[in-house]
C-alpha cells in the first residue's frame, strides 16, 4: 500500500490565491463591462460595479480555497469529491443571485452575468488550486 503526501508551501498557497483573485476579477470586469454594454444597468445591478464584484470575488476564492484545502485533507478520494462538488456548489451559488432579479430596474442580462461570474471565478481558481493544492 502506497501513501501519497500531498504538501505545498504556503507561500505558493498565498500567491496562487493572490493570483486567482486578480486573474478571476479582470474576467468578472469583463463580464460586467459586456452586460454594461447590452443594457445591464450596474446602479440596479450592484454586483457589476468593481465595488461589487472585485470584494466578491476576493471572497468567494478564499473560502473556495480554505475548502478545497479542508476537502484535500478530509477527504478519502479528495480529487473525485472536489470533481463532484465544485459543479455543485457552483450551480448552488446562482441562488444568490435569483433575488437581484426582483430589484427596480435590474434586468435579465445583469442577472446572467453575476452568474456568470460565479462561473469565470470557479473557471480560473479550479486550475490554480490544482496546482497549488493538488490532490
């Protein structure tokens, strides 16, 4: 029987997350400035201003961070957990975003791009995490 030590530096830790929040941020400003430009209004649609979108993204990468790091540590088989959860939880974190819809002057477009950018977050720090935090 073989055991597979799973170590990084948190160094390298601190700076992929550091990096996924700039790289996932510059896609969300794209995602917003896209929106902003088929009619999203960002004053009904918070969560397009960089105000919004830049401190959430920050967020949601360190929490997706300290998990996939618990999920790495805990789990039996952490890369088939991760491989099923991620979807999941994604999917799970357009619920926060169906409220915005009731909001005065938000539109449809403004709304699918915050899902949106729960997407572009997951899409770049999945590949940083694996490589920093493989499993």
């Amino acid at each position: 029987m073989t055991t597979r030590t799973r170590t990084t530096s948190k160094g390298k830790v601190v700076l992929g997350v550091v990096a996924a929040i700039v790289i996932a941020a510059v896609g969300n400003a794209i995602v917003s400035y896209l929106a902003q430009a088929l009619g999203a209004d960002p004053v009904a649609v918070e969560g397009l201003q960089p105000k919004g979108y830049v401190v959430l993204t920050a967020l949601g990468v360190i929490i997706a961070a300290f998990a996939w790091a618990s999920i790495r540590k805990r789990a039996k088989d952490p890369a088939r957990t991760l491989g099923k959860l991620v979807p999941i939880v994604v999917v799970l974190s357009f619920l926060a975003d169906v409220p915005v819809f009731f909001l005065p002057g938000a539109s449809v477009i403004g709304v699918v791009a915050l899902m949106a950018m729960h997407v572009v977050v997951a899409v770049v720090a999945v590949p940083i995490f694996r490589r920093v935090l493989p499993v």
